[in-house]
C-alpha cells in the first residue's frame, strides 16, 4: 500500500464542562440492559463529587483502575474475564483518566470481542474483530492516548501496543475541567510526552505535510504554556488538552524516536512510567535532537521540575540486554529516528552506553 489509509476517532467533543453530556452521548450505543462500564483513574476512588457525574444507569458498573503500573496484559485479560463472567456482554467501555486508563480502556474493549489472550495482540494489525463501543476521557493531557490507534501494554516479554483500525475510541470528550486538579511534577512529565513524541516525529524519517501541521502546531502551544507564560490558568489547560490532541495526530501519520524506544526499555524492566520515562532518556539525548533537549532543558528549569538521575545504576548485564532487547524490538521507532540504516547506527553497544548514562 502506497499510502496508509489510517482510521480516527470517529466523534469529537470539546470544551469546559462538556463532561456533564456523557449520558446523552451514551443514551443511542446502549443494548438493552447491558450495562456501560466505566474505568475510573484510582484517584477519583475517594472523590465523590466527581464519581456522582458519571451517568449510571440500570447495571453500569464503576471499575477502578490500579495505575501503579503501566497496563499488563494479565490485567487486560483478567478484567475481561470478570465482566464477561459478571455480564456476558456490555453495551461499551468508558476510560476515564490518564493514558494508563484510556489504552486500558481501548485493551478490553478490544479484548471483549477478540478470543485468547491480550498478548496475542501486541504487534501490527493483528486484531481481527472490531471491539465494543469505547469512550476515551483524557483527564490530564499530553500522551495522545485519546487519538492513537495503539494501547501500550506490558506483556510476559515485551512492551508493545495492540495497534490496529479497531484500537482508536469511538468517542472522545475533551473536557479541560477535568484536568485541573493534576499535581504539578505530574502535569509537567505527561505534558513533556507531548512535546517529546512532537520533536521526534517533526525530526523524523516518516514526516509529511500532514503530521508536520498537526506537530508543529502542538510543540507551539508546549512552547507558549510551558517556556512563555509565567502563570498557570484555565487557557494552559485549554491549550494542553489540544497540544495532546494534536501531537497524537502528528504521530498518527508519523512514527515517535529515540526517547520512546529507550523508555520502552525502562517501563518493561523497572516499570518507569511513560512521561517520566521520556523526561529521563530525553535529558539525555543532546547529540540526536539538539534544539528540542534544549528548550526541554530550559522548561525543566523555569518550572524547577525534577527529573530523576542514575536509575541505571547498579543493573546487571542480564537486565541491560533485557532493555536493549525491548528497545531494539521498537523497529519503527528507530526508523523514523535514523532512516533504514539504523540497525548500522544504534548498534548494542551504543544503546548500552546510553542506558547507563541514564
């Protein structure tokens, strides 16, 4: 195929309290009494205010979702087990949260409809059967998770996304509201993925007119939040929520680079959070985007963010080829990051190196 013919979302709600339409927007994909389940991020476990927005109705079921870790397939498959065995079949799959929740979301959504186990999955077009009807509610911005048609997830070998034309939400309802109350370092490191997966795709192999217009516009509003304005307000959140919107469509047509596939390495072996994840390998990544670490540098420091030293330190050769053997697995990355000939330029020895300057 000449041209990639990829899917989107295929409906779009934005703006300051649209959150409270959920339940209209919901009424036309119910099935009879199969209940909507909805995943909740464990930090609205104890806020009642919020949990009484969601509109319930008849067996809809509130799941909390554990993001201590990043998603693992066992958790995927066990979640699908419970409301299969519970309900037989559910009328759709609402994730409400940061982008652990959402591909969780997109994951048994997926898996509701697909047989055997998430595992099988984690690759290229590999899913065969549409998934039930799935909602994403991005409640703090910056991992794209919203617009991507992959949901990363942590299997019994490898870091890898379910990316397929079933994976993207059918709905998402973008709600800057709902981000307000993100802890500052968290914000920080979430909306960094942005900026991050934006630098990489605009310096990429894979660029074109279309992912450099939706990048180019997403680095500027990081930019003009985070190196520009001197005071936190309702237009940054405003402006975040589309930088996220945008960059995941700027790698829609395009592909990440270094900082996400050495980050994969990390997540898998000491279970790193993605932002996070990217902020310290990005820190580090002077010689292969010189401008973007700068600016990244200078946004750490006017926003006196910490970002984390010698995680490496001390790790066995065994767990090193275990983060080489992950991060090398991420051939499009690395593609888009150096051209055909990458396997010649990120040789194991040089990625070593890098690991344990991290």
């Amino acid at each position: 195929m000449k041209f990639r013919n990829f899917k989107m979302v295929d409906y779009v709600v934005y703006g300051s309290g649209c959150f409270d339409q959920l339940g209209e927007i919901l009424a036309p994909r119910r099935k009879g009494d199969a209940p909507m389940i909805f995943f909740v991020d464990e930090y609205f476990q104890d806020k009642q205010a919020f949990l009484s927005r969601i509109p319930l109705q008849g067996k809809d079921k509130i799941v909390v979702i554990d993001v201590t870790y990043e998603p693992k397939t066992v958790t995927v498959d066990k979640i699908r087990d419970e409301l299969k065995a519970e309900f037989g079949e559910v009328s759709g799959i609402i994730g409400i949260g940061g982008g652990s929740v959402m591909d969780m979301a997109k994951a048994v959504a997926l898996m509701m409809t697909n047989p055997g186990s998430s595992a099988d999955y984690q690759g290229w077009d590999l899913v065969k059967n549409p998934a039930v009807y799935k909602v994403g509610i991005p409640t703090i911005s910056g991992t794209g998770a919203e617009v991507s048609r992959t949901c990363v997830l942590t299997g019994p070998t490898r870091k890898l996304g379910m990316n397929s034309d079933y994976t993207p939400f059918d709905q998402i309802v973008l709600d800057p509201a709902l981000t307000k109350t993100v802890e500052v370092n968290q914000r920080f490191y979430t909306a960094m993925d942005c900026f991050i997966h934006c630098v990489e795709s605009l310096t990429g192999t894979y660029l074109n007119a279309f992912s450099k217009s939706y990048g180019e516009k997403a680095q500027e509003l990081c930019e003009e939040i985070f190196l520009e304005k001197d005071v936190w307000d309702d237009d940054s959140d405003e402006k975040l929520m589309m930088a996220s919107y945008a960059g995941g469509m700027s790698i829609a047509y395009s592909q990440v680079g270094v900082a996400h596939a050495v980050s994969y390495g990390l997540a898998y072996l000491l279970g790193t959070k993605h932002g996070i994840g990217n902020c310290i390998v990005f820190d580090k990544l002077e010689e292969f985007y010189p401008d973007g670490v700068k600016k990244f540098k200078e946004m750490v420091k006017k926003h006196n963010i910490d970002i984390p030293q010698g995680i490496t330190k001390g790790l066995t050769d065994e767990q090193f080829e275990t983060m080489i053997n992950v991060s090398l697995g991420m051939a499009p990355l690395w593609e888009n990051a150096l051209g055909k000939d990458w396997k010649e330029i990120m040789t194991r020895e040089r990625l070593r190196k890098l690991y344990e300057r991290l």
